[in-house]
C-alpha cells in the first residue's frame, strides 16, 4: 500500500500516536528515532489529515518522505520527464544537423562569396533548409565564374562548405573602377562583380566609370563600346589605309574612306573593349 514516513519532533511520542489514531487516520507502523523525534508511517490517503491534526498542536514536522508506490510513482514520473527530455534533445539535434547551419566558402576563390551565396540562393540553399543531397548544380554554376578551376560542394553536420579554387591565382587582381579608354556608344556589358554605372546604349566619355567596385575594391567585369574614330593618312593605297586603320582602331565595324590631295582620309566606327578581371 502506498504510504508516507512522517519524521517529528515532540515532547510526548506516545500522546501523538493515540491523537492521530483518534482522528481515525491508520498508523501503519511507528518508532523512535530519538528520544523526542518518532517515525510515523501512515497511508497515503491519510496525509492531509495528519497535518491537520499536528498543526494545531505542540508537533514539529522536520521530514516527509514517500514510500512504496508512491515513491516508485514519482521516480517514474521523473524517469519519464528525462527521458521525454532527452528524445526531444536528440529529435533537435538529428533535426539540425540535417538543416544549413552555416555556409562557409574556402580556397583562393573564396572572394567569389557573394556571387556563390546568390547560386546557393537560386538552388534553395538557405539558412535551415535542408542540407542538399549533391551540390553538382551548385558546383557547375560556380564553375562558369572567371578563373575557377575547381569547384567541390560538401554538406556534414549543419555546415554547406563550398571549396573554390581559381587558376592562375597567383595573379594580382586589378583593384579600381573599370572605366572607357575612349569616349563612345555602350554596345554590351558583362558583369560578374561591381556595380554598373552606365546601361547598354548610353554614351559614356573617355575616362568615365563604367562599373564601380564595391567590397574589395575589386571589379571582374567586360565592357565593348562602339567609338567613332576620323583620321587622314598620307598614303597612296586604298588596302594600306584600310590595314593601318585596323591597327590604329582595332575591331572596325564601319568604315568610309575619302581620297584627298595628300592621301586619304577614314572615318568610321570600332569597337573598343575594356576589361578588368575578366578574360
């Protein structure tokens, strides 16, 4: 039977036993610990009674302890609180550990980080989705950057670790602006980092920033602009002023050519590219 062990502290033992079998509460058993302090043992049902009957009189109640199946009923009902608490800690820990914790980006291409976290972005790689079964997308998008070489995708333990390696790392990147060598026409430009300055189609000066650079101080960047270009040359043959017209202007796209007193003179439209980073 389930039953509580009341420790006391009173001048008459004997006198609280009969008191408490008056009340009509059942004394299971009782002892003396000391001479003033006795040990009750009492059915559980019986508790509440007890201490009401001691409060109102010359009794110290110093201990209270379970016995029996009310003992092994709290020690299960705490056993069960661990071990609920302890299967919810391991659910959350298998959880996580199959979620993006953090994504860390690592080798001589780890400057492409902000280009990388936006194709993590556009494959759903984020912060506590799920980790990605094969990063071979991943990787052969990262692999179309300029100068990456190497690409490799590992998910373990919460962490997305993106190893990239470039070639010809031991180039210097150029630093700055990327700015037009002649004033001109934008016919294309080709963005991988920086921030453009102008659009396709708007005219831009001789030294005008074309794509400025933002963390870094790096641009990886191509820019083609369409420039007009006039000039008389002494020669006597149409074929010579046409080969040192290409040589003098690059890619020709346009050209008109007038003979004068002295030569001839051309003029025409080239396209003119400028680059930085970006073969």
């Amino acid at each position: 039977m389930a039953r509580y062990e009341l420790v006391l502290e009173t001048l008459s033992p004997h006198a609280a036993i009969e008191r408490v079998k008056r009340a009509g509460a059942q004394v299971r058993s009782a002892r003396l610990l000391q001479k003033n302090v006795l040990a009750l043992q009492v059915a559980c049902k019986d508790v509440k009674k007890v201490f009401a009957i001691l409060r109102s009189s010359c009794y110290n109640v110093k201990k209270v302890r379970p016995l029996g199946g009310v003992r092994a009923l709290r020690f299960a009902r705490r056993a069960a609180g661990l071990l609920a608490g302890a299967a919810l800690f391991f659910a959350l820990v298998l959880f996580f550990e199959s979620r993006v914790l953090r994504i860390e980006i690592v080798g001589s291409g780890a400057y492409y980080r902000q280009e990388i976290c936006a194709i993590l972005r556009e494959q759903g790689v984020t912060l506590l989705a799920p980790l990605p079964k094969s990063g071979g997308r991943v990787a052969q998008q990262v692999l179309a950057l300029p100068r990456v070489s190497y690409c490799a995708v590992n998910g373990r333990g919460g962490v997305v670790t993106i190893t990239v390696e470039v070639s010809g790392d031991a180039l210097p990147l150029t630093q700055g602006d990327l700015t037009a060598p002649r004033g001109g026409i934008v016919e294309e430009l080709l963005i991988v980092r920086g921030t453009p300055r102008v659009a396709v189609g708007e005219r831009v000066e001789a030294g005008g920033v074309l794509v400025s650079c933002g963390a870094g101080n790096v641009v990886i960047a191509r820019a083609l602009l369409r420039v007009p270009f006039a000039q008389e040359y002494a020669l006597q043959e149409e074929t010579q002023v046409r080969a040192q017209a290409a040589l003098d202007f690059g890619n020709i796209i346009q050209i008109q050519l007038e003979k004068r007193e002295r030569g001839w003179y051309a003029e025409g439209i080239s396209l003119c590219a400028a680059n930085s980073n970006l073969a």
